[in-house]
C-alpha cells in the first residue's frame, strides 16, 4: 500500500481509506472482518461523519462497541471524523456549540480520546469562521483533534476559513470517479464554448488544494454520479467497463483495482475513500494504490468514460 505524509501534519496515511458510512446494521464480526481486512491491505486510516447511520453516532458506537479497541490499536489506526450536518431537517450548522457537542459525541461513540481530523461536512451558508476557529482551537487544546479539514468546499469558502482559523486545513472530501470528474475534466476543456465540459463548477478547487498542501480526498470512487449506481460492471458504460476489464488483467488485479488507480494515479497524491462493506472489495480496491497506469492507459480511461480530450 502507498503511503505517504499527510501535508500540513506528522500522520502517515495510506493512499486509500476504508469509508464505514454503512456498517449500522452489520454485526460485531462483521465489523471486525472488514477492520481486519483493511489492516491487512495496508489501510489504516478510518472515516466516519457524526451523521452516519440511522441516528446520530449511529456508524461511529457500532464501530467502537464491535471493536472495543485497546490503546495500542487506537494508536496504530487513524480516526478522521465529520461535524456540521444536523439531520432533523436537514441544515448546517458550524456554531462553535454544535462542533463541540458533536466531536464529544463522536469520541464518546468511537470510545477514543481524540480523533486524528476532523473535518467540517459540506459548507455552512452561515458560517462564522470566528466560531470555527474558537472550537478547533478548544479543541486542539484539549487534545480531543489533532488536525482539522473541510469537505466539498470551494477555494473561496477555504480562504475565508482560513482568516479566522489558525490551524492548517489539510483536508478537503470531494466527489471522484472515473465518470464524475468535473473537477478535473474542467480544466482541460477551458474556454471552449459549447462544451459543458468546460464549465467551472468549483472555482479551479483541484489545483487550489495542490497549491496549498491540501490533500483531496476522492469519495465515491465507483460511483456513476451522484449516488445513481456504481460504474464498474454497469451495462450503461460498456466502452468504460471494457477498458478498465482489459487492464485489469494486465495489471493482474480485479476492476475495483483500476477504478482506484485511476485517481491515485493523478500527481496531487489523493486518497481514495471506500464506502464497501465487503472486505473481499475492500482488499480487491486496495490493490489499486500499487497500481501506476502509464499515461495513455489513464488518458483511455478519461476518454472511455466519455469526457472530451479537446
């Protein structure tokens, strides 16, 4: 598994992240199956959200009462969790009271004393970077979170943070796959009229994070779009599915690997963030972080999944 230094901290994290966003409902060995099965692909790294399962803490207490982990697992593993969306609604709400309440509730749920990141989930129309910044550092302070990001926010939602929190963002979440790739598509179609493509829906967010040492995190990488079904096997993109099929047996590995690949591939040294709950995919994905497509092999990919090469 690729590793690398998370900018902006001393946390050495994999190229790829197990998502626990759907294990409510699983039992305590599956949930350890699928902590086990990460491990044992080199990932280490963890990602939960307050809001994950049917109620609030729900994914992060099935996570720590099936694992009940000892201190030295606990610090073997990275915990990242999400705050800011209140489901009885929904809304935003990054107030320095709802961040606070929510990162006791996660440590509590998760039965650690501190999570590794923290990230804010989706952007607040309210926002007060005051309020944000006084609970990170309260936060920081009490030892409860070590580092802090954002997730889906825009370079100009980052910068306005940033006047008021002193503590690096090194995280931001964005959706990526190999066939919802507006953020990187966009930029290779600039200024050509007529061409949807061309269209900027996030302000040049990609290049912004390589910018300032801000790593992207890929969610939803074999996801179609949003949340319509998965590509991989999908009958709707048989050119796509033929590719990835053909270089997967190049490659020796399955198509899960390829779809990964595809974005650890990219030079802004991403991390792909599963959602599965099947450890055999878990391991299958995995695979793909040691996996270096060559340059036309990933331009095949881009193209099969139907995005123009001007």
């Amino acid at each position: 598994m690729k590793t690398f230094v998370l900018p902006g901290t001393e946390i050495t994290v994999p190229a790829v992240v197990t998502g626990v966003m759907r294990i409510q409902e699983k039992t305590d060995a599956e949930v350890r199956a699928l902590y086990d099965a990460s491990l044992a692909a080199g990932i280490n790294f963890f990602d939960h959200a307050d809001i994950y399962g049917s109620g609030v803490h729900g994914c992060e207490a099935r996570f720590g009462e099936a694992l009940r982990l000892t201190s030295s697992e606990r610090a073997g593993i990275t915990l990242q969790s999400k705050a800011g969306i209140v489901t009885d609604g929904p809304y935003f709400d990054f107030s320095y009271s709802h961040i606070i309440e929510a990162v006791n509730g996660s440590l509590a749920a998760l039965r650690t004393d501190y999570l590794d990141i923290l990230l804010l989930h989706r952007p607040d129309a309210l926002v007060e970077p005051d309020e944000v910044a006084k609970a990170f550092s309260e936060l920081e302070a009490a030892g409860k979170v070590r580092a802090f990001g954002v997730s889906n926010h825009t370079p100009a939602q980052i910068e306005l943070l940033k006047r008021s929190v002193r503590q690096p963002l090194v995280v931001n979440q964005l959706q990526l796959s190999i066939t919802h790739a507006p953020i990187l598509t966009q930029g290779m179609a600039m200024n050509m009229n007529g061409l949807d493509q061309s269209i900027s829906r996030d302000l040049g967010v990609l290049d912004y994070c390589r910018l300032h040492d801000i790593t992207v995190q890929a969610w939803s990488p074999f996801q179609a779009g949003f949340f319509t079904g998965v590509f991989l096997g999908n009958p709707d993109y048989p050119e796509l599915n033929a590719v990835i099929d053909r270089l997967a047996v190049a490659y020796d590995v399955e198509p899960e690997a390829i779809a990964t690949a595809w974005i650890t591939r990219h030079p802004a040294q991403m991390q792909v963030v599963l959602g599965t709950t099947t450890p055999e995919r878990v391991s299958a994905a995995a695979r793909g972080a040691d996996v270096e497509l060559t340059r036309p092999e990933w331009y095949e990919l881009y193209r099969a999944a139907g995005h123009p090469v001007p």
